[in-house]
C-alpha cells in the first residue's frame, strides 16, 4: 500500500466528571462535518475549520455548561489534536510546514504550522469584544494551546486585525483549516520524514 493509499483517520472518545466527547477525524476528506455539541459559536468554527481544511469531522460532545463552555470547548480541542496525532502516523510523506494568510471582510488573520513532534503554541490576538453571543472569546486560546499541545504541533496564530470579533476568530478557524491541510498533503518529492533527524 503507498502512503497516499492509507487511510489517515481516527477516532477519539474522551469520558470525564466534566464532559463526553465522541470524535471522529479524516485528513483526506472532503469538507463533511457533522456537530453536536453544546455549544453553537463552536460549532460553526469547526464547521469552518472542516470545510476549509477539506477534512472529516464528526463530533458528539456534552459537558458541563450550566458552569460554563471551558471544559467543552478545551476537552474538544484535546480530542481533535489526539485525533490529528494519531491519524498522521509516522507522518512519512508529509509537507510539514505551512504558513495562510485568511482574510474575513475587514479582519485579517495568520495561521503558521509545524508539524514537528515538538508542541508550542504562541497567539497574538486582541478582539474588541469578550464575547461573542454567550462564547467567551479567552475559550478561542484555550482550544488552540490544547490542540497544539496534544496534536505535538507548532503553531503560531496572528490575528493582525481586525474590528469584528466574529470575523476576526473565523478568520482563524478558516486559516487553521487550510494551514493543517497544506502542512499535511502529501509530496511525492519528500522521501521518507521531512527531517534530517529521520524522524518527527
């Protein structure tokens, strides 16, 4: 079987005192998300982050909201890296690196991955709002470090500006996606790992 051939999916569940998560993740799919969540503002961010990334995504996710939408929003983040992880194996093939600009009406944000084995997380982003309807824009923070954190990636989010916070954080759910799109397409030039360790 060649490296293009194989299936790059996963799935996650993920049981706590605080919430119940069901994941299903596939590199190569073809924008097809199915949410159900309890929380609406990220389910549109991941619809997004689907579509634009051409990815598979289907979760299931209860938790803890009469507190607040943290645990949710953060044990989603935790499920989709470990999905993420997981599906790209050995990552044999890989571009690795990616860097999007996404522009949303007046808001501009950067997306910038490494798929590297080695996480980091670093995020430059002031929204004029802190909220946006009942969603806490600090929980946007919150999904990107647990994601990179469990996904063991790089990634460096810029929102360079902006005047609506809705906007502002599409654009960077819209450049996630095709920032982890590119960075996972597979080159037929690179052979083997793209690293002169011989391994990621």
């Amino acid at each position: 079987m060649t490296e293009q051939a194989v299936k790059r999916e996963a799935q996650i569940q993920r049981t706590t005192n605080e919430t119940d998560i069901k994941l299903a993740f596939a590199v190569d799919g073809s924008g097809e998300a199915k949410l159900e969540t309890d929380v609406p503002f990220l389910n549109h961010m991941l619809d997004l982050f689907a579509k634009h990334g051409q990815f598979n995504l289907e979760v299931t996710a209860r938790g803890d909201i009469e507190i607040d939408d943290h645990h949710t929003v953060e044990d989603i983040g935790i499920c989709l890296g470990q999905a993420l992880y997981k599906a790209l194996g050995d990552k044999k093939g890989i571009k690795r690196y990616a860097s999007v600009f996404v522009p949303m009406d007046e808001a501009l944000a950067q997306v910038v991955i490494d798929l590297s084995n080695r996480p980091h997380f670093e995020y430059r982003a002031e929204y004029p709002s802190q909220q946006v309807g009942s969603f806490s824009t600090e929980l946007v923070q919150e999904f990107l470090w647990k994601l990179a954190l469990e996904a063991r990636m790089t990634l460096h989010v810029i929102v360079h500006y902006g005047q609506n916070t809705h906007h502002m954080i599409e654009a960077v759910f819209k450049a996630l996606g095709r920032a982890l799109d590119e960075a996972t397409t597979i080159d037929p030039r690179v052979q083997g790992v793209p690293s002169t360790k011989g391994v990621l």
